[in-house]
C-alpha cells in the first residue's frame, strides 16, 4: 500500500470538521458547460469549493497532455454505512488534510473520490476543469511512474474481502465511461494500482472485478476491453523481447548493451527500475515492470524504444528501417502488424501493441 491509499490511523477532530459545505445548486457541477462540444454524459461531481477544500501549498500543475489510462483505488477506510453527501464531503476533507499536513503533498493526490453513497468528488484542483475541457490532465500523486499520464479515481471503503456497493460500482463505471469519452481512453486502458506499484490496492475484491469494469465501460464506450498480457522474463531467458526490455530500460536511464540475453546487469537493471518507481523489487520483469515501462511510441518520435519497437516488427517479418526514428514508413509497418493481431490499425504502439509484440 502507498502513502495515498494508508489514511493516519488517527485523523485529527478539525480534520473532519474542516471546511464549510457550499451545498446547493452551484455546488453540483456537470461535467461539461452548456454548448461544450462535449455534452455532460457522466456523473455530477462536486467540485473543490463544494466540500469545502483547502487552497493547495503550492500551485497545480496542468498538463498540455490528455491521459492515457485510468488507474482504479480504494481508500483503505472504514466501510461507512453512512451514505449521504456530508459523508463524501467529509471524507475529501480528511483525504485532503492527510495527504496535505502528514505526507506533506501540495493538494489530495488522486483526481476524483466515489463515495460509498455514490457521490463523486473532485481530488486535486483543476481536475473537473481539465476534464471538462478534454484535452489537459492535472498533475497528480496518486501511483508513482503514473502521475502525469493517468487519471486517479479512488473508491471510498476497503475492498480485500468485500465488493464495494453496487451504486458505488455504477458511479464507477459511469464516471470511467464519461472520462473515457472525454480523452479518447480506450476502456481497456482501465488499471488497478496494483498492476504500476507494490501495494494492495484496490483490494482483492475490487481488483477482481476490473475485467468487468472494462466490459462494462466498453460496452457504453465501444472497442475491445482486452487489456495488454504481458510475458514473465528473468535470468536465462533470451531473444527479441529481451532485447526490448534491455532498449526500454535504457530509454529510462540504464545503461545496458542490449544483447538480448537476460543476465546479471539487466536482473540489476530491472532491479533498479522496480524501486525507482515502487515496483515489487524482485528482479524479474512482469506485470508491473511492463506496465511501467511501456509508454506509447507514435510518429515523430525517436530513441531506444523506437528502435525495439522496429526491431520487434522485423521479427515479427514485416519489414522496417532500425533507425530508432518514427517516420511514416514506422507508423505504416506498426499499422500492418495491428491488422494481424486484430487491433485497431492506428500506427501508435500502445501497450496492447506493444504487449503482442512481445507475447
């Protein structure tokens, strides 16, 4: 469990009394304005001012970027039977004083809080604005390697032996549908913190239900909810989809010949790696490690991923330039190979893309 998902044992009595609620109709934002491009399909979501937040420490960041995914938490607190507004509100203000005055962060770290009564809150400000436009993110602190390209939606409760409540599995499925709309995140994009860090969350409950939340997100949003499957590689195994590990990690700072042979400098490698952004360090480059390392790679784009990706595509008999720069002839290759994999044959290597490619 991370620091965002492990709330103070003992929150202090002017934590849950901080704030004034702004109840009312101004305090209920849909999640586009009138004559958006973009119509208000989702949830209602109170926004910062609504349950009385605190000003952050420091300025927001807003990305020029949209996010890529979608990474599903819980809070790790008490399973509440109190399902009302007050108690979504005052559940964002002890999230916010914690994350705030204990882990010292400059706002609450994730984008958005489901309560256990369904309600939607705002997390870091700027989150509803930056939704609401379609096209930016807010940086955010809720799963380390992940903060500037995924949104973070944490789920009010603790899910290691129980379901959340069925209204608050809606609201999710609504609220990641909506987000997916926005963005133009395909539902299987849609992750558990568990699958980037070494943590519980969401819970064993709420991780097992993720393949039907991206069914259910699919089915309102279209396209295949299949999410990447990646290879287990360790000492001793070797070939191309060594060879790219050994490319993506040094396109992330290491400094390994990429020899396609999986031995004691890239177990060290991979080891680094794993602890830098909070991976299970064990040396052996699964799930997390893949998830991690495997950013898009699209035209105009250049370096060590870039050449594995080529690389991967000339294994895989199509022919392609290893030049490590992706110009059109790459796009036109990469779109080749998604038509026999029967993905959508856009030219970006995404992760599904890139998970076949190495499968």
């Amino acid at each position: 469990m991370t620091a965002l998902d492990r709330p103070h044992p003992h929150p202090r009595r002017r934590a849950v009394l901080t704030g004034t609620l702004a109840l009312g109709a101004a305090a209920l934002l849909p999640l586009a304005a009138p004559g958006r491009a973009r119509a208000a399909t989702g949830p209602v979501i109170s926004d910062c001012a609504a349950w009385g937040a605190r000003q952050p420490s420091s300025p927001v960041k807003t990305l020029a970027t949209p996010p890529q995914k979608i990474i599903v938490h819980h809070t790790a607190t008490p399973n509440s039977t109190d399902y009302s507004q007050n108690q979504a509100f005052s559940l964002a203000r002890i999230m916010q004083n914690d994350q705030m005055d204990v882990r010292g962060w400059i706002d609450t770290g994730q984008h958005f809080t489901i309560s256990r009564g369904a309600y939607v809150t705002e997390g870091r400000h700027g989150s509803l604005a930056a939704l609401q436009g379609g096209t930016r993110q807010v940086e955010s602190a809720h799963c380390t390697g992940q903060n500037t390209v995924a949104i973070g939606i944490e789920n009010e409760g603790t899910y290691m032996t129980v379901d959340p409540r069925g209204e608050q599995y809606a609201r999710l499925v609504e609220l990641c549908a909506h987000i997916c709309r926005q963005y133009g995140i395909p539902a299987y994009q849609i992750y558990g913190h568990r699958d980037f860090n070494s943590t519980d969350c969401p819970g064993d409950r709420l991780y097992a239900l993720l393949p039907q939340l991206r069914q259910d997100v699919a089915a309102r949003v279209g396209g295949d909810p299949a999410p990447a499957v990646w290879p287990v590689l360790s000492t001793g195994n070797t070939g191309e989809r060594v060879r790219t590990l050994q490319l993506l990690l040094n396109g992330r700072g290491a400094a390994l010949t990429a020899d396609g042979d999986y031995g004691p400098a890239t177990q060290a490698a991979v080891l680094a790696f794993q602890k830098n952004e909070t991976a299970t360090p064990d040396g052996v480059a699964g799930l997390q490690t893949w998830n991690q390392l495997a950013a898009p790679a699209r035209q105009g784009d250049s370096g060590t991923a870039v050449e594995a990706a080529q690389r991967q595509l000339a294994a895989h008999g199509i022919a392609t330039d290893v030049d490590g720069a992706f110009g059109p002839g790459t796009a036109a290759s990469v779109a080749r190979f998604q038509t026999t994999r029967s993905l959508p044959a856009d030219g970006v290597v995404d992760a599904r893309t890139w998970s076949r490619l190495v499968a």
